[in-house]
C-alpha cells in the first residue's frame, strides 16, 4: 500500500521535536544568506542570481537524465531578466520552455497556482509535444497508470505507482486549494510538503520532476519572500540524487508520519545554502578581477576564456582546448595567451607538450 492509498491522505504527521530545531537551523541560514547579498550591492546580486538560476535549470534537467547547454541557459534566463552579459547567444526551443517554467515560478511566486498555470509549463518543456522520440500527452492531466520503475524491459523493478488517472483531477484540486491557501504552517516545511504531495500524485505523463521542483523553488521564494534565488535546491538533488530517490520511495511506501522525508528535506536544503558561500565567493573573485584589470584591452575570445576561468573551467587551459572553444586556429589562440600573459594576467604551467596555463592568483 502507498501513501496516497491510505485512509487519512493527505493528512501528514512529523516529529516536531526532530523537526523545529532542523528547521530553526536553515531560518538562521536563510536570513543569513539574505542578509549577506543585500550587502552585495546590485550588480553583484544580478551575477549571483543569474549562476544560481541557472545552475537551477542546468541540474532540474539533468536529474532527468538531458543535458543542456549551459550558455544558451545562461543567455535565455539574463535575457528575460534584463541583465547584460558578454557572448550572450540563442537558445533552442527545449532550452527556452525549461527557462520560462522556473522564471514564471520564482518571478511570480506571489500569484495562485492553477492548473492551467500548470498546464503551460508543461507545454513550455514539451513544445514539440514529443518526449524524446515517443508523443506524450501535453498540457493536460495523464490519463493513463503511471509507475516509477528501474531495470531493464521485461525486468522492470517497480518502485513506486501514482495515484490512478481518473483520481487525478480531484487529487490536483485538493493540492492547489492547499497550496494556494494560507495556512499556520512554516513556508519552509510547506515547500517540503508540496515537492512530496506533488511528486506522489504524478499528475502529468511526463516532466513530474522537473515541475516538481518548479514547485518547490516557487514555494522557497514564498518563504524568503524575494524574486531572488541564492541557492539552488535543484543542484542539491542532483548531488545526492540515490539518497533522494531512497527516502522517496520509503516515505511512499510508508505511512503519514514524513519526518525522516522532511529531515532529508531540511538537511539537502542546508547543504545547498552552504554551496551559496562559495557562489558568493566567486563573485566577489570575478568582481575583483574585473576591478583590478579595468584598463585591460580585451578581445572577445579573451573576454570568453577569462570568465571561463574565473567561473567553473574544467581541467587545464592549454592552446588547442583555447581554439576550440573560442572556434579560431591554433595561431590566434597563441597569440591570444601570448598577449594574456605579457598583460600579467595567465601564467603558463609545465613545458613541451605539457603545457598550461592559468590565472595569476588574485
């Protein structure tokens, strides 16, 4: 028997004396995180916001198994906020649907949730109407059994089965009066509720986990009461996804008592708000950097590979990866460093074939 199956669904029960000091934990945190960008100043804030976002829609995604690309990412989200970014480029059609979903959840947080609200978000991460090569049913409830399994064809584990088709549409109306309803309860634990009450009725034939957490971040916004995101619950998941999907599945073969559910909840929201000091570090790295080399004459491939490296470059810079990247010859991706490291700015590593080169310490 599943959750949803039993007599008192919805009614969830927890363990207040496990619960409030977690939860006294992550308010401290919370209040903390705000208070530490609004000391930022605005630009500053943009440029946390804008990583934020869209490590959000990056991560969402990836849970899900599709990787997207993480300029066109970036691009889409700074254009329909207003912020100006170099080498902004076009995103695809796939791109922009996920965008716009988190956007309209976290920019407008305040307004009621409804399912024709939810129904143009699931046309927005479906505008093909396809999921990958199969044609799914869009912008409406499923209607069809919907499980979640593992293993291969014929060997299908099944780990967990939603809530009938036709129980579907009274099960969502009971959420949304829920989630749009004021209720004595902490805003923070009300995310918890949602991301979990959601995900078990599994309303839609496909994009329950990405909207899931389109939900969850709208609720987050509601409890810090701010347009702006700071951390990312999403990317959080994703680093521990086996223990997600573990406490998941218990919680849903279990009964009405979640306080192991929102322990896992509050922990993994800690551990994303402790990721937020090290996004603030770096921007305030890439500002200093900026500050200090304003007189700088940089080009657009230099201006490309820099915040590269002053953001998240993966492994070591050399020559030929400079090229491809910046899409120009060997020649002018030399030069390009050449000029980089007579401004002070790169330092070159090892020798021959060997060789690198990196940022001079700031």
């Amino acid at each position: 028997m599943y959750i949803h199956q039993k007599k008192d669904w919805p009614k969830f029960t927890w363990d207040a004396n496990v619960i409030t000091p977690l939860l006294g934990e992550v308010r401290h945190r919370q209040g903390k995180i705000l208070g530490m960008m609004q000391g930022l100043g605005f630009r500053l804030q943009e440029e946390t916001v804008l990583k934020t976002l869209t490590l959000d829609v990056l991560k969402s995604s990836e849970i899900e198994g599709e990787q997207l690309n993480p300029e066109q990412v970036r691009s889409s989200i700074a254009r329909r906020l207003g912020i100006e970014i170099a080498g902004a480029v076009p995103a695809e059609r796939n791109v922009e649907g996920v965008v716009e979903m988190l956007l309209d959840a976290t920019q407008r947080y305040d307004e009621p949730l409804n399912d024709e609200r939810l129904f143009g978000w699931h046309a927005a991460l479906f505008p093909t109407g396809r999921s990958g090569m199969h044609k799914i049913k869009t912008a409406a409830w499923r209607d069809d059994t919907m499980q979640v399994t593992s293993g291969p064809m014929g060997k299908e584990m099944v780990h967990f089965e939603a809530p009938s088709a036709d129980k579907v549409p009274l099960e969502m109306n009971v959420f949304l009066e829920w989630f749009n309803a004021n209720q004595d309860i902490d805003p923070v634990l009300k995310a918890a509720f949602a991301h979990l009450w959601f995900v078990t009725i599994h309303p839609f034939e496909d994009g329950n986990g990405r909207i899931t957490r389109a939900i969850t971040d709208m609720q987050l916004a509601r409890a810090d009461q701010s347009k702006q995101r700071f951390y990312s619950m999403s990317a959080q998941i994703q680093a521990e996804r086996n223990k997600y999907y573990d406490i998941l599945e218990a919680t849903q073969k279990g009964d009405l008592d979640i306080t192991a559910w929102l322990q896992w909840f509050l922990d993994c929201l800690l551990h994303s708000m402790a990721q937020t000091d090290e996004t603030i570090a770096l921007t305030l790295k890439r500002a200093q950097f900026w500050e200090t080399h304003r007189a700088a004459d940089f080009n657009s491939r230099q201006q490309k590979i820099l915040q590269l490296l002053l953001d998240d470059f993966f492994g070591k810079l050399t020559v030929s990866k400079y090229a491809k990247i910046t899409k120009v010859s060997t020649d002018t991706s030399l030069r390009d460093i050449q000029d980089l490291m007579k401004k002070n700015i790169l330092e070159q590593e090892g020798s021959g074939r060997g060789t690198s080169y990196k940022l001079f310490a700031i």
